[in-house]
C-alpha cells in the first residue's frame, strides 16, 4: 500500500510543481513527480556515498605508494653514502699501478667488471631492496 504524506513546500516550488503537472496533463501527475524527485535525490547520496568509498580508496593508494617512494628515497641516500665512503676509502689507500703492470691491471679489471655487470641483474631480481641486502651483509659480516 502506497505511503500517504502530506508536505509544506515553498510558493516557487509549488509554482513550479503545478506548472510541471499542467504540462503533463495526467491525473496523477503530481505524485508522480514527488517520486521522481525523490528517486533522483536518493540516488544522488547514493552516488555520493560511492564516490567518498572511491576518494578513500584512491586516499590509500597514494598513501602506500608515498611510502614506497620513500623507502625508494632512503635507499638511493643509503648507497649514495655507501659509495661515497667506497670512493673515499678507495682513493685514500689505493696506490698508483705500477707502469709494468698496466696491461696485466686493465685485463684483471675488464674480469672483474664483466662479473660485477652479471651480478647487477640477478641482484636487482632478489627484490629484498639494497636496505635489506646492506643489513643482512652487516649481519653476515658480524
């Protein structure tokens, strides 16, 4: 059974509403168009209430992927100063090659390159991050 309410609307409202219902000439007319309006008003909350779920969910998103960005930060800080200090350490104590043994220098060097440039993509595969790798070399080392 159809609910019965009775309302107080405002005189614009009310002119246009009997405007509205004269132009559709329908007995009826007037209900129709309260139920029309409505639907249409809670179907509004309800897009409403799926976009704020939606804004949420995007809110997180970005929240997680700043925190990867960070982490990604302090690990590019991390092996700047790790490089920093492997540069330093081996500019200090490092002596010059002797001239006789550039060529054996160069050919041990280009070894040695070769296998640190085959070790890159296996290291970048580990997935564990250069923050874990640095942590789990301290611990070994200890």
């Amino acid at each position: 059974m159809p609910y019965k309410l009775s309302v107080r609307i405002p005189d614009y409202l009310s002119h246009q509403l009997e405007a509205a219902v004269d132009e559709r000439g329908v007995i009826g007319a007037r209900t129709d168009i309260v139920c029309e309006a409505l639907a249409q008003y809670f179907k509004g909350n309800a897009e409403r209430d799926s976009r704020d779920e939606m804004e949420a969910r995007i809110a997180a998103t970005l929240t997680r992927v700043l925190k990867d960005v960070m982490q990604g930060r302090n690990e590019v800080q991390l092996l700047t100063a790790m490089f920093d200090c492997y540069l330093r350490s081996y500019f200090m104590h490092t002596p010059p090659v002797p001239r006789e043994a550039v060529d054996a220098s160069a050919a041990s060097a280009a070894t040695r390159y070769d296998r640190l440039i085959r070790q890159i993509p296996e290291m970048m595969q580990g997935g564990g991050g250069v923050l874990t790798e640095f942590q789990q070399a301290l611990h070994s080392g200890s």
